[in-house]
C-alpha cells in the first residue's frame, strides 16, 4: 500500500494542512470558509476524523460527528441541526473528500474500526454535478 490513514496533531498547522486539500474539492471549495473551518476544527479537537496521506501530502480526508441515531436521521432527512451526543448511537460523515477513488474503501473500513457498532449517515455530493444522496449504513 502506498499511502497511510493516520490522525494528525490538533494544532494550527494541522488545521491548515486540511482545510488546504478541502479547498480544492467540490463541494467544500464552494462553501464559506467559516462553516467548513468551525467544521474540520471540531473534528480535530473532538478525535473524531482521520487523513489519507500519499508521499506526505494529504490525500484524502474524513471527519464527523458523533450523535444520535434520531438527531443524525433527522439531519439527513430533514435538515435539522446536527448535534453532538456524549453517549452516541450514530455518526454523521460531514467532510469526506479523496483524491483518488481508490481510498474510498480502505477509508470506510479504517472509519469502521474507530467507530464500531455505531450507524452510520452521509449526504453523498458529486464533484461533477450529480444529484446528491442520502445514506444510511448500520455497522457491525
């Protein structure tokens, strides 16, 4: 294998390194940067996102949040607020940008191990303009 999944330090330096690779990803080169940076910065300081690294660059990344199954189903369905949960029974994938569609398996399968037994829920966006989808995978 010739990249890595590893969680970076929480610093300011870290939070740069991502916020970099996102900008060049649809959808979030397209967000403002205050969401996404209030987003990933959460994400660092709560342990709850990892990056894909290749030849010391990041190359992939995947964060979220830890909640309920109702709070995330209502996020997904309805747009609701999602909330943080101290006692979770889901995740919500939030940020989940790649460079290669090779990482999307050994991603999901290292997101897997560090949040066992939990549901999990993404919003699937297309960088080339398809229609976005919901998802709802329970995790063994």
């Amino acid at each position: 294998m010739d990249f890595k999944l590893a969680e970076l330090p929480s610093n300011p330096y870290s939070l740069g390194i991502i916020l970099r690779f996102l900008s060049n990803h649809r959808p979030f080169a397209e967000f403002e940067f205050g969401a996404t940076t209030k987003s990933v910065l959460f994400q660092l300081k709560a342990n709850s996102y990892f990056v894909c690294i290749k030849n010391d660059h990041v190359v992939g990344y995947l964060g979220w949040v830890r909640s309920s199954e109702e709070n995330c189903r209502a996020w997904m369905e309805n747009g609701a607020p999602l909330l943080a949960h101290p006692d979770p029974t889901a995740i919500a994938v939030t940020v989940f940008a790649i460079d290669e569609k090779r990482f999307i398996l050994p991603m999901i399968r290292y997101a897997k191990k560090r949040e066992p037994g939990l549901t999990v829920f993404w919003k699937r966006y297309y960088q080339d303009g398809r229609v976005p989808s919901s998802k709802i995978v329970s995790v063994e």
